[in-house]
C-alpha cells in the first residue's frame, strides 16, 4: 500500500510529485534494458516527411538553456506551443505515447521548463532556485513563443495547456494575446481553492461508498477542507490521494498509471539521467511555488483576449472541470467552446487521443486558419 501511495503522490497537478520524489530520488532507473524497444519507437517516430521538421535541441530562454522539442509532418501546417504540467512534469518522455498523429495537421512543440527534465540537467539548481516563480515560468512561456515563431517563420502560434500548464498558459495569453490564434486549456486551473474543495468531496463521497474505512478515517481527519487551516502538503496528499484512488486522476483506473509515470523509460529522447531529473526537478521546485500556486484564481477574468477552448475530463478530480465548466459561461471571449471528454479524467490527451485530435481539428485548428494562412 505505501507504495501504490507513493505513486498516487506524484500526480497531475504534479504538483505533490516531490513527495513521492523524496523516497525515490537515489533510484534513477537503468535504462539500458530497454534499449532495443526504444529504438523500435525512436524509428517509427522519425519525421521522413519531405517538408517535415523534427528538432530537439537547447535554446536560452529566461536566461537559462531550456530544451525544446519540435515535430510536425508539414512545416506549413499551424504551430501548437503545449506547455506541460507539474511543475517540473514535462511531456517529453511520454509524446511517444499520443503526440504523433497530432503531429499530422500540427507543428508540435513542447519544451521542459525551468527546472524539469532535461532543462533541469543543464543548469545548477541553487543558481536558478529564486527564479522558480509563477511569473517567471509565464514569462519563459511568451519568450519561447517569440523564439518559434521566429524561428520557423509564424506570426502566431496556438497555445494549449496542461494541468499546472494552465496556469502559465491562460497567464502567458492575458499578458501577449498577439502572439496567439486560440487557447486551449486541458485540464484547466481556474481556483485551486474551490478545485481542492471539489476533489476533496468526491474523494470522501467514494471512500464512503466503497466502505473504506481507511480512506473516511484519513479524510475526516483533515476535515473541512480546504477550511481556514493552512493548506499544507500533508494535507493536500491526503486529500489528492484518495481522489486519484477512485479515478480523480486517469478515469476508471486505480491509482497505478503505470503508462505515465514510467514512460520516460521508453523513450528516445531521455537517457537515465533525465528521467531521473523528473522527480529531482519535482523535489526542487514544489516549496517554491506551492504558496503561490494555492492562490491562483482566474475566475476574476470577465473577458479573454484570445478565442479560448476548454477540454475537460467529465471524471477529472485533480483539476475538477466544474470551476472550468462555470468560467466558460460568463467569460467574454471572441470564441469560446467547451468540449466534455467522457471518458476521461485529468490526462485527456492521453485517455482519449482520438477525441483530442478531431476536436483540436474541428475546433481549433479553423481558428488558425481562419486568421490568415495558419501562419
């Protein structure tokens, strides 16, 4: 059981993964075994398209090396710029799971932030560790845009988030909508205190219905929640772990996801030391933002810049689609749209990709289009 625990701990916000990360920290993986399947998906995910683009490299943003991917089939088709959660959980062990045909109608770019993954290995922590702010992290987001879209010649990009992602997405939009056709907000951060409220509810809702006396005895004992006690990260594990024990966190799976937290280990653009750099990046950066993270609220945003699409997860409960849902009636936007995922929690891209591809196809990509050449 402790272990399932420690695995439920590290999740979807990511944003608790340091504390799985303290007991795993001096156990990077060995990669070597699985060398040959890597390289079996290393070639089938190689961009041989004539007018393809696939790059991995570093770039200085923020001041810092950071380390970007970029894979499309076509260079003309429109840019994605998805900003990935955690912090410190980048996307880049697991695009081999759900980003290639995505990779079909759109240039995809993701690039692990400040203190994540690979970018987390290219510079001293301690030189970086008073620039781990929400402001910071928003700032890096509009200059790697800048730096893509000069790069390969677009005027625009489309900006999509995820999870923690959203937070600096939605905030990199309201501070330079020019440089965007359209948000997308996956598994959107609206107000974390009404999000943990909401997943705290439905964690002590289903431990009662299942007879979990555990859980009930756990939950209770940090009850009400959130409350006027102080949010500390004993209380939040708590309450995130029961949520994701029943589902809060991949729609009908038990609290394992195996798929997401040992991807990195299949894939070709991480080595042993980056995957390890993924708990270390998470235990590094969690003290110095999770007091500002526990007062984001965007629901004082009456009107959005940029057309604004939500993707949400009818079973997420680490980032609950109701504050989202409730937001995206009242806001003011030049477009709006909301699409439910039924069969999904929290990691929708992966959970649904199928749906994630035709609703970003039918919704968001005519934005892009629409607004000039997809440039």
């Amino acid at each position: 059981m402790a272990h399932a625990l420690l695995r439920l701990v590290a999740t979807a916000l990511c944003l608790l993964a340091c504390l799985a990360s303290e007991a795993r920290a001096q156990d990077c993986p060995d990669t070597a075994p699985y060398a040959p399947a890597r390289e079996i998906i290393a070639d089938l995910g190689r961009i041989v398209a004539p007018n393809g683009v696939q790059a991995s490299y570093t770039t200085t943003i923020g001041g810092i090396p950071q380390y970007i991917t970029v894979r499309g089939q076509d260079r003309d088709n429109p840019i994605i710029l998805f900003v990935h959660g955690g912090p410190a959980s980048p996307l880049t062990p697991s695009l081999w799971e759900f980003q290639r045909p995505l990779e079909e109608y759109f240039t995809m770019v993701t690039w692990d932030q400040r203190g994540a993954g690979r970018t987390y290995n290219q510079v001293d922590p301690d030189a970086i560790a008073d620039s781990i702010r929400i402001p910071r992290y928003i700032d890096d987001a509009i200059e790697v845009a800048e730096h893509v879209r000069a790069r390969y010649g677009k005027r625009k990009l489309i900006l999509m988030g995820h999870s923690w992602g959203t937070i600096v997405g939605m905030g990199a939009a309201l501070k330079r909508p020019d440089l965007f056709h359209a948000y997308v907000g996956i598994g959107q951060v609206i107000d974390v205190q009404e999000n943990e409220r909401i997943s705290f509810d439905y964690a002590l809702s289903q431990a009662r219905a299942h007879d979990n006396h555990e859980a009930v005895a756990a939950l209770e004992a940090i009850a009400p929640y959130p409350g006027d006690t102080p949010l500390t990260r004993e209380r939040i594990v708590t309450a995130r772990i029961w949520a994701q024990h029943y589902g809060g966190m991949s729609a009908f799976r038990d609290e394992s996801n195996l798929y997401f937290y040992r991807a990195g280990r299949l894939s070709p653009e991480y080595e042993a030391a980056d995957v390890c750099a993924i708990d270390k990046g998470s235990l590094f950066t969690l003290g110095k933002v999770l007091d500002a993270f526990l007062e984001v609220d965007y629901s004082h945003v009456e009107r959005f810049p940029v057309p604004v699409v939500m993707f949400m997860g009818r079973h997420d409960y680490t980032t609950p689609s109701a504050p989202t849902a409730a937001w995206l009636d009242v806001v003011d936007a030049p477009y709006k749209r909301g699409i439910w995922f039924e069969r999904s929690a929290h990691m929708i891209p992966w959970e649904e990709p199928g749906k994630t591809l035709v609703s970003l196809l039918e919704t968001v990509r005519p934005l892009a289009v629409d607004a000039g050449s997809g440039d």
